[in-house]
C-alpha cells in the first residue's frame, strides 16, 4: 500500500482527457492533512475536430458554473497526486500532475454524461463470463455494468492500492464488490494489469482497457504483441474495448497552446487503434465518441456486431451510440 503523504496543490489544469476542472478556490480543504485551496469550477474542454468550439460546446458554456471543492488529496508511490473533487451533483477522481480525471460519479445517476458510459454497452454482445478491467480507477464503469447487467462478475486491475482505498472512501466501490441478488460483484487485484498473470481459467467473456498515465495512453497499448497478448486472454467469442484516447499528438497542442490541424474524424489518426488493426487484422471496429466535455477514440474487437440488435439490447442511454460503429477498413 502507498505511503499518504501531505500533496502539494498548484492551479494547473486539470482534465480527464478533453475536460478540465479549473479555477481553484479559498473553500476547499483537506481531511488529510487539513490545509485550505481555493474554490474549482468546471469549464467545458474547448477542443473540438476543427479545433474550434462546436455547438454542444457552446451550449455548455451557457449553463451557470457549478461550484466545486477539494475534499481529499494525498501521494503514492505510484500517483504523485491523488485529489477527489467533490460538487453538489458528481464526484471526480484527479491523478498525477496532469490532472486528468480518471473516474467520477452523479450522485443522482450510474451515467456519467462521458466516455465511461460506453463500455456498459459491452455485456450485450459477449458470452456470460467473467469481465477483466483494465485500468478500474475508481469504478466508474463498474457501477454502470452492474446496474444493468447485475450477473455478471467483474475484475478489475489497479496498480496502485491506495487509489483503491480512497475509491472505497469516496466512490461506493465498496459497494459493487459485494455479491448482488443476481450473483455479479466487482473483485479488485492490485497489481500490474498487462501482467501475463491478469487472467482466468477459460478466459475472458469481455476485457475492458482504460489505461493512462501522466495523462496519456500507456506506451504498450502502441504496441502489436501487446494486443495479441491481451485477444489470447479471451474465451471463444470474447471481445476487448478499448478507450483509445484522442487524436495523436493531442496532448502536445494543449500543452503549447496550438489550435490543431483539421481532423479527418478517422480512425487513422490515433496509434492506439493502428496498433490494434496490424495486431488483429479485419477483427477489429471504431467509433468516436463525442460528448461536451471530450472526445475519444474507441475500439472493439470482433467483427462488427449487428447494430440493430446490439441498440434494442442495451440500456436506452446508449441505444443511439452503439449504432455509430464502424469497421477498420
């Protein structure tokens, strides 16, 4: 278990992966040590394909700023910042320097109104078996599967133990670990989750990868013998989905302040799912995912599921988005 360790805040930008949290604020204070910072407020990412704000964007920017506060900060050895951000409505998870936002909660909802919400779409087109994810954070994903798929079990990786702790503190993870009236739970492995050892008996109906670090893709889903690695973990049938991130070199245009080139709104514009495609050629479908506060890249692996079917089968918040897969071509 990481060693807590008092964590100095500055007002960087926080975001997780296109959504930024900003503005500190005189209110907010620590449990752990007690200190005060200053109030947050969420402002909509302004990145959009043309590098422009879009309409969603925009309308987004209309609505009254709602006011958020620091209620736990602390360092591991493996996060050199761990901050829950708490607000009237969500619950936000920030780790590292890059302040990205790695889970959140509605306190009213399983649905996040973010990429999250696209892995619940999973269950429907795989085998009932056990669900490696990769990358649990805090369980954000975990709390929508179970909802609505209460049967099945899920395993979930996390490097890092003391991030486990503060989600079972402040997340519910707790909650979905226990075993529901349908038999499905959450159970929780500390430990390295591209690890040959990260697997089961019979394989995996469905694996779920959201890795990141300091705010980007881990380097090794760039990687072929990575993704062929992960495919042999499945059972017959078995499926992986991926949040990919954004368009390559995204990052490097926030940092620098750069308004990026047009997209192509293609999946060629992002390693992580070439990758993929050298690894598993022809098995291998995409879609972006575009809300307000981000867009990314998502994968599956597979042949293309029938989409009619697949938006009949799933909750009606994600009715409409599964039918924008594609196959890599």
């Amino acid at each position: 278990m990481g060693t807590a360790t008092a964590l100095h805040l500055s007002p960087l930008l926080p975001r997780f992966h296109n959504i930024h949290l900003s503005r500190f604020s005189p209110n907010a204070h620590f449990p752990v040590p007690r200190a005060r910072l200053s109030p947050l407020r969420l402002a909509p990412a302004r990145s959009s394909p043309d590098g422009q704000s879009g309409a969603a964007q925009t309308a987004a920017e209309t609505k009254e700023e709602e006011p958020f506060k620091v209620i736990m900060a602390l360092s591991s050895k493996y996060n050199d910042g761990i901050m829950v951000i708490d607000s009237a409505c969500s619950r936000y998870l920030l780790l590292d320097s890059s302040r990205n936002v790695h889970s959140m909660i509605k306190k009213d909802s399983v649905w996040t109104g973010s990429y999250w919400d696209e892995f619940a779409s999973l269950p429907a087109i795989i085998p009932q078996g056990p669900i490696a994810m990769l990358g649990l954070g805090a369980g954000t994903a975990a709390h929508s599967i179970l909802k609505y798929y209460p049967s099945f079990h899920i395993i979930g990786w996390e490097l890092d133990e003391l991030l486990i702790n503060v989600a079972r503190a402040y997340f519910d993870l707790s909650k979905v670990e226990e075993k529901n009236e349908h038999g499905g739970y959450l159970s929780v492995c500390i430990g390295d989750a591209l690890s040959p050892d990260a697997t089961v008996e019979g394989g995996f109906a469905g694996i779920i990868v959201d890795l990141f670090a300091d705010g980007k893709i881990l380097p090794q889903l760039l990687e072929e013998e990575t993704w062929v690695g992960l495919a042999k973990k499945l059972m017959p049938n078995g499926r992986i989905m991926v949040n990919c991130s954004g368009r390559d070199n995204d990052q490097y245009y926030r940092e620098h302040k750069i308004a990026p080139p047009k997209s192509n709104r293609s999946w060629t514009e992002n390693s992580a799912i070439k990758a993929l495609s050298r690894a598993l050629p022809g098995e291998v479908c995409w879609k972006l995912v575009e809300e307000p506060e981000c867009e990314n890249f998502f994968a599956l692996t597979g042949p293309l599921p029938d989409l009619d079917a697949w938006s009949k089968a799933v909750p009606a918040k994600l009715s409409p988005k599964v039918k924008l897969w594609q196959h890599v071509e």
